[in-house]
C-alpha cells in the first residue's frame, strides 16, 4: 500500500478545512436531472443509523459487518444501497464527510476564446472536449476547484471530470444503455486517492478513474468513455478560434487561478491518501500517457517521451502515434513548471498508415510530407485540412494508473 507518511502540506489541510467549513450546508441545484434534496448539516460522530436504506435489502444483513468504513452517514445510508458492491467496501476512504462538499458545476456558462484570453495564462493547461463541431476548453484552473461539469454538448449529455489527486482528466456520456440520463456529484470518498462520485438518480457510486458504478443500485454499470486532450490554451486558441471555454462564472467563490494543491505534483513525493498495491518501474507520481486498446494497456512516461517527441506504435493491432509538446505548465503549480502535453491518435489515413516525425515547429508525417499539430490537424501539404482519429487516452500519475490497470506495460525503449 502506497502511503508515504509525510504530514500533507499545509496547505492543502487547510483547503479540505476551508471545503468542510464552507459547505456544512449545501443545496445542490439540479437542472438536469431529478430533484436533489438539501444536504443537511450533520455531525458524523453522531449520525444514527435507525433508517437505512441499506438494511436487508435484498436480506443482505449488515453490508458492514466486520469491515471498517469511514462513511457510515446517515444521509448515504438513507439512500445508497450498499447491499450491491463490486470493491470491498473498506477500501474506500472519506475524504471529505459532506457530498458536494466540492461542489459540481450544473449550470456550466460558457465564454469566448477573446473573453477568456483576458484571465488565462498562454501556457495553462485546459481540456479539449469536441462533439461534431462543437468544440469546448475546459479550463484546468476551473476544474481544480469543482471536478465534475454536468454538461451537453452537440446536444450529449456529458460529464467532464477532473480528479487533481490523479491528475486524471476523463470526459464521459451521461446516458445509460437503457436511456436513463444521469447527474453527478462529487461523494467526498476516494478509492485508491482517486474521487468517487455519485449520481443524483439512484445514488450509486462511480469511480472516476474507470467510469463503474462500484455501489449501489447500478453496480457494475460502465459509463462510455470520450476522447479528450490536455492541451495549452494558446494551443487551444490558435485551433479554435471560436471554441466555447468554460467561463469563471460558476456560481460559487473561487480563487480561480490560484492551486489549491501547489507542490503536489512533486516527482519526489507521494498520494495524500492510501494506494493498494506498488509498481516500482516508474516513481508514484511520474506522469504518463496511458491507453487501453482491447485489454492491452501501455503507458509512455512524460521522462522518455520528452526526449523522443514522437511514438510511432502498434498497439492490439491498432497503429497509433503518441505526440509530446512542450508549452503546458502543471495544473497544481501555480506558474508552475512545463510538463507538456500530449496526443494520441490513429495513424491510418484514408487507408494508409502514416510515420511521422518530430519537427521544430509539429510534426511530419514522412509518406506526403504534410504538417500536423499536437491536435492532430493537417496544418499544410497534402492533407491539409485532415483530422486523425483520436485514440482515447489518458494523461495521470503513475500510482493511479497502475493501481487501476495493474497489467499495464511500460514503453521505456522509445
């Protein structure tokens, strides 16, 4: 289990205190789901478990017996069948005692790419989200502060998720298989120090990382999964000119722009809270771009892809290419250092598989000489105008990464 034992800085104790002290009361606005009630004030040590919703459902007994939780609140036991689970439920941690304690954003409000330019920094990473033309940055110094966007896009339901103690950015489609279209919130639990979240519907339990239900009704639902991108914002300008970009305009408080978690992407340290399991080929909190292609994972370290620029791989029989740019500063450092950014995507055009290379000003693909960007556009030649499939990718820490996907093999020969 990873747990470095170091005291958490100081800092952040004192945002999880600021969250707890903010939010002993919280009303969830719900525009696109069903009537969510008001959270009430409550003290943990004392929540009585007489009603739950839990007790013999399905004559399951006690879910909790013999197990230690730090979740047994009245108002999830109220709700959330813990009768249906497919993770021990003691693996789960609370990290904040009160749902929505970080509040989801709902009602997302959007601004242009001039607008926006007026507050974000050239080299801030942001999250490029795009649905038949509609194409959206989200930015990473918002998503920091609220970790989920219920949003649609091109008329989608979809969730845009952020978890900062994974560096996990994950875009989901809201609605299930049999049509049911959910909201989320953030629960104030974590699993292997990634957020756990809840839907508003049935009060199931999802954790982010791999978009399953893991409690509750809905256990062992898998959400679909959407290509997204963390890119710079002058990248993102440059590309879309005329994008949406989610404006600061929340309707909460924030210090947008200002890191909650500065420091916490140190390569040296470690996850704030407990990891099961401990893959020593790479250092807990090394960044890497992960896939998952027909149930083979591969990870390319941000150390070796920094000195490569450019991965041109085979993959599950899928030829993919893996970009690396410099021009992205950390989201947890407050005019941090440049980490860069990242792009993964099919290299199959029109029936042929393209080999690119590494150029000052992008990349070239050797086979038409045509210049493509870290989005995957063809900028000049003849394929101007082209866009690669993107292939769903993932920048996180090591630690989740393998924690989630323990079979993953490491590109170290690049």
């Amino acid at each position: 289990m990873l747990n470095n034992g170091k005291l958490i800085p100081l800092l952040f104790i004192g945002f999880l205190s600021m969250v707890t002290a903010a939010c002993a009361s919280v009303t969830v606005q719900n525009p696109v789901g069903s009537p969510t009630p008001e959270i009430p004030a409550y003290d943990v040590s004392e929540a009585t478990v007489s009603s739950t919703r839990s007790k013999d459902v399905e004559g399951c007994g006690d879910p909790f017996e013999g197990i230690e939780t730090s979740f047994r609140q009245t108002f999830w036991l109220e709700r959330t069948n813990f009768c249906k689970h497919s993770v021990d439920l003691s693996e789960i941690f609370t990290g904040n005692p009160v749902p929505d304690a970080i509040p989801a954003i709902d009602k997302p409000v959007f601004e242009s790419v001039k607008d926006a330019g007026e507050w974000l920094g050239e080299d801030w990473p942001v999250m490029l989200f795009e649905i038949d033309g509609d194409v959206r940055a989200y930015p990473l110094a918002i998503l920091i502060w609220h970790e989920i966007v219920n949003d649609m896009v091109a008329g989608e339901p979809v969730a845009v998720t952020f978890c900062p103690l994974c560096n996990a950015t994950i875009a989901f489609r809201r609605t299930l298989d049999d049509g049911q279209v959910l909201d989320f919130g953030t629960s104030g639990n974590l699993r292997n120090s990634d957020l756990v979240m809840y839907d508003r519907q049935t009060f199931s339990w999802w954790q982010q990382f791999t978009g399953e239900a893991i409690v509750g009704d809905l256990t062992g639902t898998m959400l679909d999964i959407l290509p997204s991108q963390i890119i710079a914002w002058s990248d993102f300008k440059a590309s879309h000119p005329d994008g949406k970009v989610l404006s600061r305009d929340t309707g909460a408080v924030r210090d947008y722009g200002v890191n909650p978690y500065a420091g916490y992407d140190s390569i040296n340290s470690s996850p704030f809270f407990p990891v099961e399991g401990e893959d020593e080929r790479l250092l807990p909190m090394e960044r890497v771009v992960a896939i998952d292609i027909e149930d083979v994972t591969i990870a390319y370290p941000f150390s070796r892809l920094e000195d490569v620029r450019v991965v041109n791989d085979e993959v599950a029989g899928i030829s993919i290419i893996v970009l690396w740019q410099s021009g992205t500063v950390s989201a947890f450092g407050n005019n941090g250092p440049d980490t860069g950014s990242t792009g993964v995507f099919s290299r199959e055009v029109e029936g042929q598989t393209l080999t690119f290379v590494a150029k000052a000003d992008g990349f070239e693909d050797q086979e038409t000489g045509t210049r493509w960007n870290l989005l995957g556009h063809a900028v000049t030649g003849p394929l101007e105008g082209t866009q690669l499939e993107r292939v769903i990718s993932g920048e996180h820490f090591w630690f989740s990464w393998a924690a989630f996907k323990p079979g993953t093999e490491v590109r170290l020969s690049l």
